[in-house]
C-alpha cells in the first residue's frame, strides 16, 4: 500500500440531486446530494482504508468502514461523505418520493446535513467508509422524531465545509455547493 501521502484520485462526473423538504423528511434546500461516480479511486486492490486515508488527508474525520442503515435516517448537525469500497447498493436518498441511486465500488456521494438516506438493497459483499467534516458534530434522527422547524432551524447552521472529502481544496463540492 502506498503512503496515505501519496494517495491519488481520479476526476469523476459529479451529479447533484437538490432534495427540498417533503412530509417528515427536512432534507436540504440548500445543499444539494453529490454523487461521484467512478471508479474515484485509482488502484483496483485497494481497500476501505485507502478510501479513509483520502477523506482524512482532505479534512473529513470520524471514519468509519461498514454498511448504510436500511432505515431512514439523517445527520441534522453535519454532513457525510460515503465511500463505496466493495460491493454495489440501491440507496434512496430523500424519503419515499427521493431519488435512489445505485453505488459500486469506487463511487463517492456527499448527503448533506438533514437528507434522510437508507440502503435499499446490496450485494452480500457491500461495504463503504464513512467520514463528516471537521467541527461537525454527529447525530442521527429519523423522519417524524422531531419537530420539523426545529430540525430545519439546526440544519440551516451547518454551514459548508472548507474542503471536499476528495478533492480537498478545489473542485467537488466546493464548486457545486455555492451561497
């Protein structure tokens, strides 16, 4: 393996999908999901490590390797990035009436504070890493747990990140997440 120094990434198409509250999901007006799709990762025998080194190298910390709740759920303090590191999954994003996407290997999506997301489907060898911006703080609420004005108020606090989980200082979300 390579020093986590020496990491590097391929560009990837970047799409966005803006998800605006809808019923219990307060989703983000704001922000909206990216999806980076792949293979971001250049060397096809690396593992969830590699992925977690560049998020961390790029500023996201917390990392964590495992699966994506198959309920829905959302960080109304900070946001997440997911890295795909083995496998493929259906992942809805927004609720019922929200957009699923399909994640393999090598792809990348930013969910930004309040889009509630959950794993539809996966193969049986699924996995992804997982990291949040510096200075964000981690929680997890389900659609209809809280007041919905008091989860927008404090998704409307978190503000955008200074770096993207991949790209670091240009590019990313750094283009696409504007004010």
């Amino acid at each position: 393996m390579k020093n986590h120094a020496d990491l590097e990434v391929i560009k990837a198409h970047v799409s966005t999908h803006v998800l605006l509250p809808i019923g219990e999901y307060p989703n983000n007006e704001k922000f909206p999901v990216l999806v980076y799709k792949g293979p971001i990762f250049m060397h096809p025998d690396e593992d969830g490590q590699h992925i977690g080194h560049i998020f961390e190298r790029n500023g996201w910390t917390g990392t964590w390797e495992g699966d994506i709740y198959d309920f829905d759920h959302y960080h109304a303090s900070t946001h997440e990035v997911l890295g795909i590191s083995r496998g493929v999954a259906d992942v809805q994003f927004g609720g019922p009436e929200g957009v699923c996407v399909e994640l393999s290997r090598g792809d990348v999506v930013v969910i930004p504070a309040g889009v509630s997301h959950r794993k539809i489907k996966s193969s049986d060898d699924f996995e992804c890493v997982g990291a949040y911006p510096v200075n964000g703080a981690y929680s997890i609420s389900k659609p209809g747990e809280h007041a919905m004005e008091e989860q927008l108020e404090k998704i409307a606090h978190v503000g955008r990140p200074t770096t993207d989980p991949v790209y670091g200082s240009e590019g990313g979300l750094l283009a696409c997440w504007t004010f």
